[in-house]
C-alpha cells in the first residue's frame, strides 16, 4: 500500500488521537490486569465517534443544498471542508453555463433569421423561434424529423442533397404563394452538424417581379408608337421628293428607331427569360445543324470577319430549348462579329467530354480587359458604351446568355487578352447530351 507522502495538520491529529487512545487503554489495561477489556472498550468508543462522524456527513451530503457543511475537526472535517469545496465549484460552473446558454437562447431568439441545426441524415437537432415561425415546426413533434419530410420544394431537396452550399436556394411556401423563403447551409466545422439558415426573402421577390413587369409592360407600350414611328420613316426614306438635306437626318433616325427596336426585343426576350413564364418544353436539339446554320447566316452578312470557321468534335445533340439555345450562340456570335475586324477570324466550336458538351465561340477582334470580365453579362454593362451603341448593340446580349444559360444548368466562361481576341464557352451537363435520334442518321446516311 502506498502512504500518503506528506500528512496535513488535521491527519495528525486524527492519528495521534488514535495514538493517545491505545496507549491510554493499553495503562487502563495494565493497571487493571484486563489489557484486552481496556482495548476493547477504548477501540468502541474509537468506532462509535467515526460512525457518528460518518453519519453527519452523509446526512449533510443528502441536504446539501439547504444545510451548511457539519462542523467536525481532524480528518473527518477536511474530508468535509474538500467535498464542500467540490460542490460550490461545480455550483459555480453549472450556474455559468446555465447563464450562457440562457443568453444563447435569448440571442437566437432575437435573430431576425430562422437557423436550424441538422444532424448527419438532415433531422432537426435544434431550430430558433423564428424558424419554428416560418416553417411552421413545433418543438416536440418535429425533432429529429428530416427536414425533407417538411420542406418538401424540389429544388430545396437537390440544394440539400448538394455538395456545395453555394449561393443557397430560394423557395416559394407552398401554403402560401405570397411567402418566398432563402436557405442558406452554413458548415458548423463538425462534420455531423449542418446549420441551415433561413430568410424571410418574400419582399425582395416582390420587388424583383414588379421591376420585371413594369420592364415587360413599358417596352409592350414602347413597341407600337415605335413601329409607327419606323413606318413613317420608312416611308419618307423613300419618297423622291424629299428635300435631300433631310435624307442624313432620316438616316439617322431609322438607324435609332432600329436601336430602340432592338433594346425593345432584348428586353422582352429577357424579362421572359427571368419570369420562367416560358415553360421549360425541352426538345432534342441538333446543335451540330444549328451551328453550320448560323455560321450560315453569320457569312451571309456584309460586315463580317472574313474567315468564319466551325469545328464539329462531336456529333451528339443537347437536351434543351431550341430558341433559347439558338439565342445563346446568335448573341455570342453576333458579339464576336461586332467585335472583330474584317481582316479578323472567328471560330465556332461544338466537344463533348465527360465534363459535358461545350459550344465555344472565339474570334480575334478587340479583347476585354480582366477587370471587365466579371461584370460583362450585368444588364447595360460595355466595356466601350460609346462603340457599343454605334454598333447597334443592346447590353443586354451577355445578360440573356448567362439567364437562358442559367435555365439550362449551364455555365459561362470567358476568356479574353485585350487587343488580341475572345473566346466565350458555354458549359452544358452530361445529363443533357443525347445521341441523334435513329431516324436523323438514317436519313444522314440515306440522303
Ligand atoms: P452589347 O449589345 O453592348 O454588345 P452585350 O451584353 O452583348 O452587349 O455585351 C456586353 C459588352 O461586352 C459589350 O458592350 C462589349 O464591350 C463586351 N463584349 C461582348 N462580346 C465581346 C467580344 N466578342 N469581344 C469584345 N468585347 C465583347
């Protein structure tokens, strides 16, 4: 057995009182002729105090809380003054995090954002009020549910189900068409725990589609005067009598009336675009027949590049919506036209990888610098406004690829070296490739 190196005051008086004791009954003993009677009796009395001791501090043990400790000397009082200092620091520390987590509360309380606390299969570990408010949860029936079970929204399930937590996804209550909810993943830095973030985004998507109405019903109302206006400069265009001083202004007018057209036409393709009204009919799409078409038409034009080039590494199709898609590569195209010189070349390019199928445009002509590229499919955003407008452009071409890109899944990349050329590619998912129907490669074959 091992001793205790250094005895405290209070163990010495514990043993020495002991110490005294049988030294007392072993005199009583000897006095008396009846040693083994002395030691008895002395070692009773011994056993009795420690067995009252003991009571004390079991019954204070029990009564702690309301009851000060027994004031007992020697060991059996240290044994006391130890459990007594155990028990207020744990006293201490409980009543601190009692305190903390009743400010947590308070604080999550007061987040003006619903938060809720996943566990590694998405159930509900944990939600604020706000949350509770907005996705209708309750306390008791809803913990440890999935949340899948209870936020049902397509896109919401595939954005939980992601890899990345992105941008988040913004989803319309079901129960009410009038309440838009943003979820936003935020990683908690443990692997089990996701926090999922919820905003109350109702406001905004208000905003957001009154601006795209008021757009689609002012350039509506914009449209009629507009070809009337055309019609009549039309006319005087090509009447003969006309005083010739005027035949440079009228030119000129026709040349803005046809500017607005064009804005006009951007604008309603665009607000369609990022209403969704358009449904998403998907359709086969011969992208390798589109391109020879519109490398066609981009030939057929007087001022052009004078090489048009199209590269075909793939004969696969795209799933998607025909206009949509032939919008994308019509606005690149006619970007890399309005851009290039004449003694410039452009080059039309269709691949397909496991990454997907691609649609690359490229042309020699001006460039961007890299500090516009990030900012280039903002609507009305030109890195020259002033050429732009002289080239009959809308600012809005960018802005219609990257949102019909957008409703295909698909991904913009530009890459660009000022002065010496650009090539813009769109991504598409493998999911979307398909192989030409049969009937179109008999007919290929055949014909
Ligand atoms: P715009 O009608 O002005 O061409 P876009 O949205 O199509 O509007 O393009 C936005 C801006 O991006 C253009 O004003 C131009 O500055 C730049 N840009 C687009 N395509 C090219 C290109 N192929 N080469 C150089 N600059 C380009």
């Amino acid at each position: 057995m091992k001793l205790p190196g250094a005895m405290t005051p209070a163990a010495w008086q514990s043993v020495s009182r002991l110490g005294i004791s049988l030294l007392l009954a072993l005199l009583v003993g000897l006095a008396t002729g009846r040693i083994a009677l002395a030691f008895a009796v002395v070692l009773a009395i011994y056993a009795g105090v420690q067995l009252w001791n003991l009571l004390r501090l079991e019954h204070w043990l029990r009564r702690r809380r309301i009851e000060d400790p027994p004031d007992i000397s020697g060991l059996w009082g240290e044994v006391v003054a130890i459990v007594s200092r155990i028990y207020r620091r744990k006293q201490f520390h409980r009543a601190r995090v009692t305190a903390l987590l009743r400010e947590f509360r308070r604080l999550t309380t007061a987040m003006p954002e619903g938060a809720v606390l996943l566990g590694p299969e998405h159930e509900i570990l944990w939600f604020n009020r706000r949350a509770a408010e907005w996705l209708g949860l309750r306390r008791k029936r809803d913990r440890g549910i999935r949340i899948e079970n209870l936020v049902r929204h397509p896109n919401f399930v595939e954005y939980l189900r992601g890899d990345e937590p992105g941008d988040g996804v913004v989803v319309q209550d079901t129960s009410d068409i009038s309440r838009w909810y943003s979820f936003h993943i935020v990683r908690t830095g443990m692997p089990e725990r996701q926090l999922l973030m919820v905003r109350d985004v109702s406001r905004e998507q208000q905003l957001q589609s009154m601006r795209r109405d008021f757009v689609a019903n002012a350039s509506h109302e914009l449209r009629s005067p507009l070809t009337v206006i055309t019609g009549y400069l039309d006319a005087l265009a090509d009447d003969q009598k006309l005083d010739p001083t005027w035949t440079a202004p009228i030119l000129e007018m026709r040349r803005q009336a046809e500017r607005m057209s064009t804005i006009i036409r951007d604008l309603l393709e665009l607000s369609k675009l990022e209403s969704g009204e358009r449904p998403l009919d998907e359709e086969p799409i011969d992208i390798p027949g589109m391109l020879a078409l519109l490398r066609k038409e981009t030939l057929a034009l007087e001022h052009r590049p004078h090489e048009v080039r199209l590269t075909l590494d793939s004969t696969q199709w795209l799933k998607g919506v025909e206009n949509e898609v032939h919008s994308i590569v019509s606005n690149l195209l006619s970007n890399a036209v309005k851009y290039t010189p004449p003694q410039g070349e452009i080059e039309l390019r269709w691949w397909t990888d496991e990454d997907g199928g691609h649609i690359a445009v490229r042309d020699t002509g001006v460039g961007i610098a890299p500090e516009h590229i990030p900012r280039l499919t903002e609507r009305f955003y030109r890195v020259d406004s002033g050429r732009s407008r002289d080239l009959g452009g809308s600012g809005l071409g960018l802005a219609i690829v990257r949102h019909a890109l957008q409703r295909h899944e698909g991904t913009l990349t530009i890459d660009s070296i000022e002065g010496r050329g650009s090539t813009f590619t769109c991504h598409f998912l493998p999911s979307r490739l398909m192989q030409p129907p049969a009937e179109f490669l008999q007919a290929k074959l055949s014909g």
